[in-house]
C-alpha cells in the first residue's frame, strides 16, 4: 500500500507524491554464537523515501529491550573473557589469571570459582593469598603457587541485569613433593661386609634434605649424612651406605627427603645382618 508525503519544491509550492513503507528483511531467521565472541544480525532495508530512524527490538523472557544508535551494546548481562585458556606454573611461583570485563550498566562485582574435580570453592577480593578479583582488576593474582592451586578457574562478573562468566582456565602446578622410591624391600649382608641400601630421589623444587630411619625393636633412630658408620645421605646420593654393619643395624630402614613443598618417604626396606663374633663359653670343671 502507498502512502502519501509532502515535498515541498524550491518555487515554495506544494506537491504531494505517494510512497511506501520500508522494506526490511534480516539476512537469518537463526543464529548461532560462540559465548562471548561478537555476533552482526543481518538487516537489509529499502526505501522510498528515505528512512529517518532505524532500531531492533529485543524479546527475552517476557522483556523487550529496544536498541537503536544510542545504545551502547544495549543493557546485557557483563561481556566476561579469560583470553588464557591453560597455564602452567611452576611450584613456588606467583601467576596472574587474566579475566577482561565490558559491561552495560556497569557491573559491581567480580569473583572466581576454583574447581577441583567437581569440589567448588569461591574466590572474591577479600580470600587470603590473593590479589585483583575487583570492578577496577577483575583478574585474579596468586602470589605463591602450591599443587593446591591446580584446577580450573572461572572469571564471574555481577550487574543489575545478572551474573555472566568467562570460559575457564585450565592450571597446572609442576613440581611438588618429592619421590622418593627403595626398589630392593629386602637386603641381608654379612656381619662386616660392606652394603649399600639404595634410595632414588626425583624432586621439582630441588630436595634441600635426606635423611634415614632405621626401627628396631619399636626404637626409631634418625641417620643424617656424617652418622658414625655411614656414608652417602647426600642430596646428590641419597643412598646409605654401612660401612660395617653389625648385628645391631638389622631393622626397617626408611628413606626420607625434603624440599620447600615438604617432606616425603619411601616404602621401607628390611636389612638382615648375619653372622657376628664367636661367642665362648667356660664351664668349670
């Protein structure tokens, strides 16, 4: 149907033409987006005459949101990112999760959640042991990296329309307690003889400790490196070495070492001394 609008010519008279209300069609019935990637909705319009307004209209939850050329991305839930999908730190280190947030009507907080296989803690500005998780740094800094620390981390941000998060961030801690391992779980010698009790030792950070123990009859004796009858018990050879066990070394020996993570042990192993000195017996006559 065709309408009528008035021109007015430069010789000041009237004319009146008809014409007909826009054409408007949109490029897709449907679209699909990736959460928080940019998305253009297709709209082609034709007209005669010319369009002087042209706005969208938003239908969600029983609500519409008219936007036109003043709309600053319109009101919407806060546009929330992690541009750093995975990490990985080492123990001991600081690291910073990067979280970006555009918002209209700006949002009023920001937190993260840490989940460990399904086990959810929240972190706002306030958690101990770390730094940002606010409106003005909504990234999340943690000075000291333990294994604790590894799991996923999502960025949340609040505003009156509601709450919206970032993709989560995968974050591995390397390092940690030492391993520690005895392969041999028993070892017999005889009384005098020379024998190695091995002990291998991986550690991130560097082990800064090794020590023994050894139990026997329900006493527990603490053997560092330098203890009388010993060699080894070295950060670089942990292994310990009896010099020339007796009858009295016999035991369960346990293989201990250290780093700024913690201590760890081995399993333990057996030593068996056999033999000793001849004993005599006098019996009078």
């Amino acid at each position: 149907m065709n309408y009528p609008f008035v021109q007015i010519n430069s010789e000041s008279s009237i004319q009146v033409e008809y014409g007909a209300l826009p054409i408007v069609q949109v490029g897709n019935r449907a679209y699909e987006s990736v959460y928080g990637e940019d998305v253009t909705l297709v709209c082609g319009i034709s007209s005669e005459p010319f369009i002087n307004n042209v706005y969208w209209t938003k239908d969600a939850n029983g609500t519409q949101t008219i936007i036109n050329q003043r709309s600053v991305g319109f009101q919407d839930l806060p546009d929330v990112k992690a541009p750093i999908p995975t990490i990985e730190i080492s123990f001991g280190d600081s690291v910073d999760l990067i979280c970006n947030v555009k918002a209209n009507p700006l949002h009023d907080l920001v937190y993260w959640e840490h989940n460990v296989t399904g086990v959810i803690r929240r972190i706002f500005k306030e958690t101990d042991g770390a730094n940002g998780c606010t409106v003005e740094n909504p990234s999340l800094s943690i000075d000291y990296v333990t294994n604790t620390v590894s799991g996923l981390y999502t960025c949340f941000a609040k505003n009156v329309v509601g709450v919206s998060h970032s993709s989560a961030i995968n974050v591995t801690v390397k390092g940690g307690l030492p391993e520690v391992v005895i392969d041999v779980r028993n070892y017999k010698t005889i009384y005098g003889n020379k024998i190695v009790l091995d002990c291998k030792v991986t550690a991130y950070p560097k082990v800064s400790l090794v020590y023994w123990q050894k139990q026997s009859n329900n006493v527990i004796t603490t053997l560092y490196n330098g203890s009388v009858g010993t060699e080894g018990i070295t950060i670089d050879f942990p292994s310990l070495v009896l010099t020339r066990p007796v009858n009295a070394d016999s035991g369960i020996y346990t293989c201990f070492a250290s780093n700024i993570a913690g201590t760890q042990k081995s399993l333990s192993t057996k030593l068996t001394v056999e033999g000793g000195l001849l004993k005599f017996e006098i019996h009078p006559k």
